[in-house]
C-alpha cells in the first residue's frame, strides 16, 4: 500500500472507475432518527469499513446521495468528516478517494492499538462487576454461534465486525474510562478500515482464535488477573496485524 500524496496525480481519479454499490437492503442502515448528517455520515462509514470501496477507489457522491435519496450537500459534508478521520483523501474540484496507507503505517498503528485495549483490559479487571461480565459473555457466546454458520465468508465476516464492534465497546464502557473510551473507540474503527483494505476475509479466517482469545479475556477479568488480560488481550490485537500483512 502507497500513502496519497503530492507524488500522486489527483486526475488518475477521474479516470478511476467506480464499483457499484450494493443494494439498499443489504447492508445495515442508520437510522434516520440519528438526523440527517449521521444517518449520511454513518450509511457511508459503514460501506468503508464493510469493504464495499478500496483503497485509491474513487467515492461515487452522485450515486450515494441518489441511493439515500439526499442532495449532495450531506453526503459532501460526510466525506469531508471521514477525510478528518483518515479514512478518505479528498483532492478539491477533482474528486475524494480512499486513503491508502504504506505497510509499516499500518504495522505501527496496530503497536499503538494493541497498547490501547491492553490497557482497556487492565482497567476491566479492576472495573467491572459481575453483570458486565455476564455482559460480556452473552456476545462472546453470540460470535461463537458464527463458527457453525451456514453464510458464505463475507457475511461471516460482516456479522463478526459488528458483534466485535459490540463486545470491545462493552468491554470499553465498562473499564469506565472516557477518555480511554474515547481514544480507544477511534482506533478501533482505523482497524476495521485496515481490515477491510487488505481484502482478506479475516475475520471469517479467524473467528474460532478470536472467539478462544475472547474467552481467554474474559476468563482472566473473571479471575481478577490484570496480567493476563492485559498481555491476551495485546497479542489478539497483534495477531490482526500480522494477519494483514501476511507474516
């Protein structure tokens, strides 16, 4: 992966074709009482992070705002958010792309990620009571089921990212820390981006380790063990990165 930068001539872009969207019915939406711009912001989020757009793929605005039955406007202004998070590189009066990023990016942001919710673990055994934990395990027990699912890759995979979403947002909000929470959060959704950009089915490739690595987690917040959870918890995020880049 190449980093967008001035080395990249923006008009390459225009000559870029664009894939097709997928129907309104087969993906999750946002609902429309989140008010116009999340509902926008979060319907597009979620074709990025579910793989529907690759890295250096131009962002069909016309097409997104006609799916939505929306103007421009919105679907411009989500674009510009998601640009500020990372996820897209936007060149003016030429058009917006997915980011791409170099190797050793990614390898350095899952280091700092991994710290993350090594932390989030840590706190979690010292935090959480025994209906968080209850919690916890309700979801994990939820991506187990997917193991003797009858679905095809891709929507394995798409059904592990949102329960995966679910149990390390538990485990987040009850570390009752928010502004680890609110860190954490962030880099999380920059993994689902970098899992989604190496068009690998990761996460179907890997459910039955992380449903076990899961398990080991929670087994340590049960067993009052910040140690292990901590270091579980570490090489489960690691183990992604090595994943993506094949090692």
């Amino acid at each position: 992966m190449t980093t967008a930068g001035k080395s990249r001539k923006p008009k390459r872009l225009i000559a870029r074709a664009t894939a097709s969207l997928p129907e309104r019915s087969s993906i999750r939406q946002v609902p429309r009482r989140a008010g116009l711009a999340e509902y926008v912001y979060g319907h597009i989020k979620d074709l990025i992070l579910d793989g529907h757009f690759v890295p250096g793929q131009t962002i069909p605005v016309d097409q997104l705002a006609g799916q939505l039955s929306v103007s421009r406007q919105p679907v411009t202004d989500a674009l510009k958010r998601l640009s500020l998070e990372g996820f897209l590189v936007i060149f003016p009066q030429i058009g917006c792309c997915v980011r791409q990023y170099e190797t050793d990016e990614v390898g350095d942001f899952f280091r700092l990620f991994a710290e993350g919710e090594a932390l989030v673990a840590e706190l979690l055994v010292e935090r959480a009571n025994v209906e968080d934990i209850a919690n916890l395990e309700v979801i994990s027990a939820q991506i187990g089921v997917l193991r003797t699912s009858m679905d095809g890759p891709d929507e394995i995979s798409r059904k592990y990212r949102h329960l995966n979403r679910r149990l390390h947002f538990e485990m987040r909000r009850a570390a009752r820390s928010p502004s680890v929470t609110e860190v954490v959060e962030t880099l999380g959704d920059r993994s689902d981006f970098f899992i989604a950009a190496s068009r690998k089915p990761l996460f179907a490739d890997r459910l039955q380790t992380a449903h076990d690595e899961h398990e080991a987690i929670i087994a340590a917040v049960r067993r009052r063990d910040p140690g292990s959870a901590r270091e579980i918890m570490k090489q489960h995020i690691l183990g992604i990165d090595l994943r993506i880049r094949g090692r």
